[in-house]
C-alpha cells in the first residue's frame, strides 16, 4: 500500500496542518485531513505539485510504500 507522508514531512519542518492549508490555498482543511490521514483512493496531480511547492519537497518525498 501507497502512504502519503505528509505528517512525516510537516513534523520535519516544524509545520502545522494550518499552516499547509493555507499555503495550499485552494484545498480546503477537510480535503487535507482526509489527505494526511490516507483517507483518499487517488490524488491529482495538480495536488501533489502543490504539495511539494508548499513542502519544498519532491514528490517522491511524499509517498512511502508499506
């Protein structure tokens, strides 16, 4: 199973969930929860470019596979 580590990369940086919901702008907090919790079956790819402009990460840094 794919695993979005999202928590894994804010909890590196210091971050927080609100501070990535309002980078992201556009996704709602809900839409992020669910996110960062693995709660979704797809991502779109418009989304996993926001993610590492916001993380200043690649997108192989987001996903872990278990």
């Amino acid at each position: 199973m794919i695993k979005l580590r999202i928590k894994e990369i804010l909890a590196e940086q210091n971050r927080t969930k609100y501070w990535l919901q309002k980078e992201l702008g556009e996704t709602s907090y809900r839409n992020l929860s669910r996110l960062m919790n693995n709660e979704v079956i797809s991502i779109r790819l418009e989304t996993i470019d926001r993610l590492t402009t916001a993380l200043n990460c690649s997108p192989g840094d987001l996903f872990e596979k278990s």
